[in-house]
C-alpha cells in the first residue's frame, strides 16, 4: 500500500470524508512535436499534506522536512494554548479582586465594619471548600502572607468571583446591614456554587494548586516585552 493509500485509510477511520481531503484531478503537460498529454495529479488541503508526512519515509528528504514542520506547528500551537490559558487565569483574578475589593467597600457602607469583610470572606471559602482558609493554604502550600486566590485554578477563581457578585447584589438589594446576615448571604452564595460544582464532577477541595499567579504575571510581562522588542523594520 502506498503513502497515499494509507494516508487516505486514515483520513477515512478518522472520520473525514477522504474526497474533503484529496481530490484526483488532472493536468495537461506539454509533449514533443507539440502534442499534450492528461496526467493524473492530486490536490491535497492541509490536513492530507500532514497524514502524508506522517505515513511517509523519513529518509526522504521531502517527507523529513514535512514532519519536522508539522512537529513545529504543534508545539507552536501548544505553547499559544498555554499562554491563552494563563492570559485568562490572571485575567480571572483580577476580576476576583476588583469583584472583593466592591464587596469590601459595600460591606462597609452597610455595616460600618472594618473587619466585617475578611470574616465574611473566610466564611465564604468554608462553604466553597468544605475547609477554612487556613486548611486551604496548608494543602496547597500557600505562604501565609498571600492570599488563597493566588494560587487558586481558573474555574475556582470564576467560582469565588461568581458567588462574591451575588453577595454584592442581594446585599444591595435586600439592604443587609450587619455581618450576620451578609455573612449568611456569602455562605449560602458559596454553598450554592460548591454543589454546582460537585454536581459537575468537580470537587473544589480535591483540585490541585496552580502556579503562583505573580509568577505567571511575571512570565507574561517578559513574553510581551520580547515581543515587542524587535519589531519589523521597512525593507530599504
């Protein structure tokens, strides 16, 4: 079986439609004397070029350069997932914070409180986590001069950030005025958010700590910066 027989085959067990990928056409080449002769010629997309590099003879020099240059794009692609994926958990925490630092400020406005707000929040973690904070930090190994978020996952800072706006909302609304009942609103906010969570397969305790979110910040910053430091020139 040749390389595009078997490149077909595995376009077709994948679940594409193999006339999608390879089409037969023909192409007219000049002859002596002026006469013209049909040739038959594929036409490959991307995809069928890449199946072909992968089912072909390394020791050609064409099908070694083919997937070294596959192998290239994938990683390419690899690290651009990565940096989307920690944009977005930095991203997520600073909505986290602006999202507390309102919490802070309604809950002083209602209560009149300085402290009320780290209670209320301490709360909240009890309930979102089945453990205090302090359980928390213990488990991920979180400096006790930093706050938990920072080394919380993306989908349990969107959490926490979820249940702090209802908080908000409700204390507003409801015209909560002590931390007792704001308090109560956090916790059943939180308690709320945690059983979605569990319902989904997700058990917020039982998930692993993330990357230092100042060394992500870090790390983003600097690829910006190398990005930005050559850029392209006019062509004299």
């Amino acid at each position: 079986m040749n390389v595009v027989a078997k490149s077909k085959t595995a376009c077709e067990v994948s679940g594409n439609h193999v006339t999608d990928h390879f089409a037969d056409v023909g192409k007219t080449i000049a002859m002596p004397k002026g006469a013209e002769k049909e040739v038959p010629d594929i036409m490959l997309t991307r995809y069928a070029c890449y199946l072909i590099a992968q089912n072909g003879d390394p020791k050609k020099p064409e099908i070694a350069f083919s997937q070294t240059y596959f192998a290239l794009q994938t990683r390419r692609a690899e690290l651009i997932e990565q940096k989307l994926l920690e944009a977005e958990r930095v991203s997520a925490r600073s909505k986290l914070k602006a999202t507390e630092k309102e919490l802070s400020d309604v809950i002083y406005e209602h209560t009149g409180g300085d402290d009320n707000f780290s209670i209320i929040r301490s709360k909240g973690d009890l309930a979102l986590f089945g453990k205090s904070t302090h359980a928390m930090k213990l488990q991920w190994h979180v400096p006790d001069h930093r706050p938990l978020a920072d080394f919380a996952p993306t989908i349990l800072l969107k959490a926490k950030d979820f249940a702090t706006e209802i908080t908000i909302f409700n204390t507003r609304e409801h015209q909560l005025t002590n931390e007792s009942a704001i308090s109560s609103e956090h916790i059943t906010n939180n308690d709320a958010v945690r059983r979605t969570l569990i319902d989904r397969g997700i058990r917020p305790e039982a998930l692993p700590a993330s990357e230092d979110i100042r060394k992500v910040e870090r790390r983003l910053a600097t690829d910006k910066k190398k990005a930005l430091g050559q850029p392209d020139v006019l062509n004299s």
